[in-house]
C-alpha cells in the first residue's frame, strides 16, 4: 500500500513512507531503509533504537544540519508533532500531528529545520528506530551535537499539543 493514500506530508520536505510488515510463522519483518528507496543525500549513516514509556515525551528539537529518518512500528502507539521552523520554506509556520505505531507502521524522514516531538499515547512500552543522516556529535563524538532543544524553554512556541 502506498503510504500517501493513508497519511500526507503537510510539511514540505518531511517524507512519510508506510512501512511493510512481513509476516510469516516465526514472527514478521521490516525493511526500514533500503538503498533503492531512499535519496542518498538523507541516506543514514548511524542507527539507534529507543524504548519509550507511556506517557512520555520526547522532544520537541530541531537539528541544524541532520535529517532524522524514524521509524515507529510498535509495539505501541505514538503521536508525532511536526513544525516547520524554516524561513525559506514554502510550508514555513505549519505544523502536523500523526499517529503511527503498531496498527500504521512509518517511516518519517525530518529535514534540518523541522522541529519535532512525539508522545507514546498508548499502554505499553514503544519502540522507536532512528537512523539519521550525521553521526550524533560527529566522528568520535568529538563535535557539538547538532540539536536545538525546546523542551525545557518556557517561552518556546513549539508546545505539544496532545
């Protein structure tokens, strides 16, 4: 199924892919990012995978330079919120919620610039793959860290709104 018959980009440049779940006797598989499918520009050059708890939400930030390429697939429930923070961009000021998770599998490639956040709406503990563009503080962690943080400043714009 083609992921933009189930969920659009209202953000320009932020890429949602709907993710195929392979399934068989022993349990499934997911392809998350395939060299065929992806444009070598945001092309990941590290991975990470996060558990989050019920409840719980992490970010929002914005990264300089990096494109986040996350991917929610379970076994949970999650909203992420979307903001362009980019002057030049013809989406600039907009924002977006989506639901993903277990029952809608994503991929969500974010461009430097977008600010975003996402919450575990559900009740279980969830499970969150990242597979950004830049090394997290570049080779041997020996660079500052390309993230603006919102989530502690009292007067930023960017507030979680579910």
């Amino acid at each position: 199924m083609d992921c933009t018959e189930t969920v659009v980009s209202k953000i320009d440049g932020v890429i949602i892919r709907e993710l195929e779940i392979n399934t068989d006797k022993r349990g499934w598989l997911i392809e998350l990012f395939r060299e065929d499918e992806i444009d070598s520009a945001i092309m990941p050059v590290m991975s990470y995978i996060s558990m989050t708890r019920p409840g719980v939400i992490r970010g929002p930030h914005e990264h300089k330079e990096q494109t986040d390429n996350i991917c929610f697939f379970g076994p949970s429930v999650f909203k992420i919120q979307l903001w362009d923070n980019r002057e030049d961009s013809p989406t600039s000021g907009k924002s977006q919620v989506i639901e993903t998770g277990e029952k809608i599998p994503l991929a969500i490639s974010i461009p430097p610039g977008v600010v975003h956040a996402y919450k575990n709406v559900g009740v279980r503990d969830g499970l969150v793959f990242n597979a950004p563009n830049r090394l997290y503080a570049g080779k041997e962690k020996k660079q500052d860290v390309d993230e603006i943080r919102y989530e502690e400043k009292e007067d930023s714009r960017f507030k979680v709104t579910f």
